[in-house]
C-alpha cells in the first residue's frame, strides 16, 4: 500500500490547510484540491516548495517532500496557464512502443483506442483487464479508464511513457513495473532450551563484535547468541573448492558450502538450531525440464514481502550522513578520475579471466505473462544458443522474438557471446514479441512443470 503523509499549503491570503495524501497522488491533484477549498481557479496557480515550483506531473514519493511539509500556493509566473497537448508512449507487453499526441483532457481510453489493431481494448470473453500503469499508479478496468484524465494524473504538458498489459479479472494488484527478489521461507522455531544455557561470557561478547553497516541508516541490533543461531542469514559465497559443478545434462544441483563450518565464525549454533539455516525445499518443489537444468516458475507464487516502515527521523539527514555521502562521492570521485583505458588486449584478458572465474553462468528469461524461464550456460557460449533454448519451449517454435535487458533496454546481438553481452555471472534477460491476449507463450507441458520459487533459487 502507498503510504500516506500529511502536507500544508499557505495560501495567498495567509489561510492554511492541512491535507492528507498518498505518495502516490500527484501534484496537480493536490493543487486542484488546494484550489477547490478557496474557489480558485487551478490553470492560474502553482504549488512551490522552499522557493521551488514543484512538477505538476510528478507524483508526492518523487518530489522528496517530508511529512509536514509546508507548501506555498502562488500565482503562476506566466499567468493563466493554457492546455497544450502530451506526446505520450505506450508500451505493450510485447515491447513495441506507440507514439501520439493527445490533449491533456483527454482519458485514457481515448489513448489506447487510438491504436485499435494493436491493442485490444474490449475483451470478448469478459476475462481480461486492461490496465494502464503511469509511475507507480495503476488503472484498472475501462470504467477507470474513461473516468481517468490525463491532467488528472498530471499530465498537462511534456512526455511521459504509460504501460499497457491484460490482467486477468480478480487477481491481486501488484506493481507491474517492479521487480522483486524472490524470498526463500525459512522454518520458523522457538528458541530450544539447548540454545537458552549460553554462558553470559558468551552473551556479553556478541555485541562487541566488529561489524559496519553498509549504510549509517543501518540499525545496529545487540542480537544474543540464541537468536544469531535461529535468524535466517545470507550464505556465503562458495569457493570453487565448495561446489561439485555437475554438467548441465545431469539433472543434479551444484552442492553448497556448510556455513556452521566455517572457521571465522564467533559463535557456532548449537546442533539443535541448524535446521532454522536451511530452506524448507522439497525434492517435488524441484522439476527440472529438459537439459542445462533448466526450471520454470511464476512471479505470482513468489511469498510476499513485508516493507519495514520507519519514523520519520530515519529520514532526516544528520551530521553522520552527510560525512558518509561526501566520503562516498569522493571515492566515486577518485574512481572514475584514475580509471586507466581499457584497450583491446585489456578487454580480452578481463574476459579471459571471467570465463576461468564463472564457467558456469544462470541465466532467467522473464516473460511477459510473469512465467520465468531458468537454465545454466557456459560463458563461452553465444546468445544464439539461449535464443535456441527458449524456442524450445515455445508453443510457436518459428515465432519472430528477440531478447533484451533493461534498463534501458538493450536487445542482445546473437552472434556475442555471454562475457561479451555482459551476462556473466548471472543475468535477468526479457522476451520481447508479439503476443496474443489470453494465449500463453510456453507450451502446455511446459507449463505443467512449474517448480515453486524456493525450489528454483535452490536448483
């Protein structure tokens, strides 16, 4: 859910007015509600910040407007502003983009009819959605697109690109535009009274164990030796020696370093708290289709992921802060300034010892229906072979497609290879081609091998 923050606007005539808003709401939505409390016309005012005029089209969460804060209504520096038309893009799932002019009270119905052969705007079978996503909000249905203005999103003048897709009617609202990682359950357990009868020794000496945050907004909790052992961590990364590399054909996953062997560890778990560390994956979670390992999945099984919400003093830019960011640019700084050119004989002995590091690259092609393709590549290998490999599981095998990463979008040369595409060690590729609503990509079993999204990050 967009969260919601409070903001205060003066007016001319020195009346406030407080108005709670999302982060989602636009500008231009909170001047004509600004407007609309004192009978004022919106075209001839503008909101400003700190002596700075905000952005009609930008919504509150890009704008960097704290809780509380205070805005200025004024009268607008030319005048009485005019309605000027917005070149807008729209950008369909299959990846082709579309470009017209519209005036600024026209809906966006009015946009995605405009191109009636390329977008299907009214679903015969009554199973589909059509939904247009603009920044992070999302209309959906025709209803709301008819009752859903281009100035009421605040797009008054300028460009701005809108996505098309079809979603199917009474699924769950998600972002589209926005990816996730996929985040592995862990088996939560009480605390064993193996783990209670630690020594205090050992529990003062937790604390004092030298640890840096990557960022100073990082909170540095005194965490006890019982709850180190049963809290989910982050394994290391395996050294060659660690991992069997198996060959793609054998079906068989790569297996992992033990963490609680490892001697840098302070404290090791007790024997009884081990099995909190590892995820709850079983053998079924797990279907391997083909060769090179490969697995499929879908988005929309992924677990939910909870956002920790913080006060607004986590936003506040303290002393601390500022000495970080100064000392992080500098170092961006140096970098850039003494990077040495790279020459072509460079650039091949840093390839040379990509392929040496990373023989074995996981490659995920992500599809426009939210089914997410896995498999494993050699990194001497060309993307021509992982154009091959995804035809393979195509319903239409002699279908135009191409492959492309983002952002920005850069569709990949075939005739490159995976060092080359700069693909290694592991990469998040998109199919772009055309595509029929309501048909899917993949064929049918392919699709009754789904794996769960535990099972493929464990594959």
């Amino acid at each position: 859910m967009a969260a919601s923050l409070s903001l205060v606007v003066l007016y001319p005539n020195g009346h406030r007015q407080v108005f709670h808003v999302n982060s989602n709401a636009s500008i231009f939505q909170i001047l004509e509600d600004a407007c609309k409390k004192q009978r004022l016309n919106p075209s001839e005012y503008d909101l400003y910040h700190h002596e700075r005029p905000l952005s009609h089209s930008l919504p509150v969460s890009f704008t960097n407007l704290p809780n509380n804060a205070e805005l200025e209504l004024r009268a607008a520096a030319n005048g009485q502003r005019r309605t000027a038309s917005v070149d807008i893009c729209l950008q369909l799932e299959n990846g082709e983009r579309l470009m017209a002019k519209f005036p600024a009270s026209a809906s966006l119905f009015d946009v995605v009819s405009h191109w009636p052969d390329n977008i299907e705007v009214q679903d015969a079978d009554q199973k589909m959605d059509l939904v247009c996503v603009y920044m992070r909000q999302e209309i959906v249905g025709t209803e709301q697109l008819r009752a859903t203005t281009l100035q009421n999103l605040g797009l008054t003048s300028g460009r701005a690109a809108i996505r098309v897709l079809h979603r199917p009617k009474g699924c769950v609202v998600q972002q589209a535009h926005v990816s996730r990682h996929f985040a592995v359950p862990f088996k939560k357990e009480e605390d064993p009274p193996a783990a209670q009868n630690v020594s205090p020794t050992q529990t003062q000496a937790a604390p004092t164990s030298p640890t840096r945050p990557t960022s100073p907004k990082q909170p540095r909790p005194v965490t006890p030796v019982q709850d180190v052992a049963t809290s989910p961590t982050r394994p290391r990364s395996a050294s060659p020696k660690d991992v069997d590399m198996k060959s793609p054909s054998s079906g068989r996953s790569p297996t992992r370093g033990n963490d609680a062997a490892d001697h840098k560890v302070r404290f090791s778990p007790p024997p009884a708290t081990t099995k909190a560390e590892t995820p709850t994956v079983r053998e079924e979670d797990i279907k391997y289709i083909g060769e090179r390992k490969a697995v499929l999945f879908n988005l929309e099984h992924c677990p939910p992921l909870k956002a920790d919400e913080f006060g607004d003093s986590f936003y506040e830019v303290t002393i601390e802060d500022a000495k970080y960011l100064l000392a992080d640019y500098k170092r961006q700084r140096d970098a850039l300034e003494n990077r040495p050119l790279e020459t072509q004989q460079l650039r091949e002995q840093r390839q040379e010892r990509l392929a040496r590091h990373y023989p074995v690259v996981l490659i995920r092609i992500y599809f426009p229906d939210r089914y997410v393709l896995q498999g494993t590549f050699l990194s001497e290998e060309r993307v021509a072979d992982m154009v091959q490999f995804v035809r393979g599981f195509l319903r239409d095998n002699t279908m135009d497609f191409s492959l492309y990463t983002s952002p920005p979008k850069q569709v990949l040369d075939q005739r490159q290879t995976l060092i080359e595409a700069n693909l290694v060690p592991a990469s998040v590729v998109h199919f772009g081609g055309a595509m029929k609503p309501g048909v899917p990509l993949l064929r049918e079993d392919v699709l009754s091998m789904v794996s769960t999204p535990g099972g493929a990050t464990a594959a």
